[in-house]
C-alpha cells in the first residue's frame, strides 16, 4: 500500500468509528467491485486500493501502528479471513434476485432443430406444412411426472420444495446469504422414489411428433423459424423446448428469385423478334401473354409488375421480369434454306454457300 492517507482512500475521517468504517468500506465495495464495472481498470485499481485500506484500518492493532508511525504495516493482507475478494462478491452479486430466490422446479427442454424444403410457389404464398420429427415427448405412462403410476414425486427434504438451498455466511461485511441449486434434487424441488418404468423417472421419451408448422410467404432460402413450446419436453413435467425450422426453398426451373423479385428467360425465334409476335410466359399465378415488338433483340426486359413473390410480413409483392432470348435455328430445311438465302439477297447481305455450324455467317455488304 502507498503511503496515501487510508482514511482519505475510504473517504472518513481519523476518529471515525469502527462501525462507520465498516459502513464507508460497504458502500465503495459495492460500487468499485469488478462485477459491477466490467472492463473499467480505474474502477479495479480503486478497489484494490480501498480493500487495502480497510483491511490494515479495520484491524485495531495494525489501525493503532498505522496512526502511530503512518505505516501500511501488513498491507496486501486478505480483508476478508479465510475467504477471498471474489468469494465475499459472489455473496453481493450471486444468486439473489431483487426479491430474493425463485422457486426453480423442473426445467424447460432443450432446443432441437429441423430442416424443410419447400417449392418456390410455398415460399411466395406461404404454406402449412406438416412435418414428423423424433424429439422426447412428455410420458404417457406417468404424464411427466416420472413417477410410476399410482406414485407421486415427493417434496425434496433439503430445499422443502423450492430447488434452492439458501446458506448463511459471515464476512467483515455482515451476514451474506448465498442461494445455490439444491445438490439432492438437481433443482427440481421434489425426488422420485418409484421411477415410471417406460421413461425411467425423466418423465418423457423419445417418440415420433406430428405438428403442422405455418411458414408465412415470402421466406427465403436460409431463413429460420424459432418455435416456441414446440421442441423437446422438459425432465419430470418441465415446458418444452423451442424448435427452429432451416427452411431451403428448391431450385425452380422457370424462375430465377433475387430478393422479392423474379426472373424469366422466354426464348423466341429470331423471325418474332424480327416481325413482332405475342408469347405466353409463365408466372407464380397461371400464365400471361406480352406482346414482342418487332425488332426486338436478345436480352430486351418486359417488367410485369405485382408477380414476383409477396412481401415478408409486409403488403405487395416484388415483380416479374421476363427476358427476351432470340434462338436462332441450327437445322433448316431446303426450303427454308432458300427463303432465307432470297430474305439475304434482297437486303443485300453476302451468305456462305453452304451451311457452316449451324449459323449463317453474316457479312455485311459496303
């Protein structure tokens, strides 16, 4: 310890009293301890230096030397006996709730997990699907109980039902009451005597579960649902766990999806794009018709608005964007060859005289 004042690090006064030291030591204990200003290294240093002080002030002799010749004589001691620092906060900061302890009794199940796939038109529209997934069920046999039939779970002797044992201790500081989860009981407040036979006193067993779970539209590939209640039941009567549903919504052969909005390719002859044609494209709801102006080329975009997939808990839907791809035949016959050949002759336009790789080569004429 330095040689600052003590009674200035405790904020007293020389001739204060024993029991006003304790109070002043109290009061700053509680406010600088670590646990109560995680990460602040000022705040630590400080509680140190407090703990030290008391330790050597709150000691008649080493507080009667200190006064004498002003020396921190024993300084580094442990302020609180045979227990440590952290031990006396663990009283201050474990435990205890604002209203004292809570009767803990069985635990909720844990979580379990599931993954479902859904077709395109399910994720834009929503759907209820039913699924069957093995997860501990509550006992039939016993009703969760745990106990076999005609017996029931008896109140556990060492908490007297509440799952918590609460513990006295003395300290520099007073009485610290400490609350821990009951060691006979595990917390549950009560014992089986005569297990249930079928789920060997848990109170549940593995089964087949059967639920229908309503995936709303406009999920995505990757999204999650957390359920509530509707994972794994507890031990002995405990509330179920939740379940999170891994949705992944399948490749769909007409349709690529980009955020609420989808893509179509319609591939089109090269003789509609060129003179202009009516086509029929797909959509989530049926199918409908755009009108090719003549003339259109490759990669041109009709944007068909309100027909892509609905907003996620929200109103309207993204659109349609149907892209215009131009095929042009790799087969033709004589006929065809010799329209088109006279087509390239009145326009002026140089061909090759023979077919060559499924195209004709265009050169243009200057």
């Amino acid at each position: 310890m330095p040689t600052t004042d003590l009674y200035a690090v405790l904020g007293v006064d020389h001739d204060v009293s024993p029991e006003e030291l304790k109070k002043a030591y109290r009061r700053l204990a509680r406010q600088l301890h670590p646990d109560a200003n995680p990460g602040d290294a000022a705040s630590e240093a400080r509680f140190k230096e407090v703990s030290q002080a008391y330790e050597i002030l709150s000691d008649p002799e080493r507080r009667a030397n200190y006064d004498r010749f002003g020396s921190d004589v024993g300084a580094g001691g442990n302020p609180f006996g045979a227990g440590s620092v952290q031990d006396i906060f663990d009283m201050f900061f474990g435990g205890m709730g604002a209203h004292g302890p809570q009767r803990r009794g069985p635990q909720p199940g844990p979580d379990a997990e599931v993954n479902v796939e859904i077709t395109l038109d399910e994720a834009a529209f929503g759907v209820n699907r039913e699924i069957t997934i093995t997860l501990p069920q509550r006992c039939d046999t016993c009703a969760g109980s745990g106990s076999a039939p005609g017996t029931s779970p008896v109140t556990c002797v060492e908490c007297a039902g509440m799952g918590e044992v609460r513990r006295v201790r003395n300290s520099i500081l007073g009485q610290m009451m400490t609350t821990t989860v009951c060691p006979r009981c595990n917390g549950l407040g009560s014992r089986i005597e005569s297990p249930c036979p079928d789920c060997r006193g848990e109170g549940r067993r593995d089964a087949p579960a059967t639920m229908t779970i309503q995936i709303p539209a406009g999920v995505e590939d990757g999204s999650t649902m957390r359920l509530s209640d509707r994972g794994p039941a507890g031990v002995r009567g405990g509330p179920n766990g939740r379940l999170f549903v891994h949705l992944r919504v399948a490749n769909d052969e007409r349709f690529v999806r980009e955020g609420d909005n989808l893509h179509h390719e319609a591939h089109i002859s090269f003789t509609q794009a060129a003179l202009g044609a009516t086509v029929e494209v797909p959509t989530l709801r049926g199918s409908e018709r755009i009108e090719v102006a003549a003339g259109s080329a490759s990669g041109t975009v009709h944007r068909l608005r309100h027909e892509g997939v609905e907003h996620l808990h929200g109103r309207g839907r993204g659109d349609l964007f149907v892209h215009l791809v131009v095929d042009v035949p790799t087969e033709l016959d004589d006929v065809e060859r010799d329209l088109l050949r006279q087509l390239a002759q009145h326009r002026g336009e140089e061909v090759a005289e023979h077919h060559a790789g499924g195209l004709f080569r265009k050169r243009a004429k200057r």
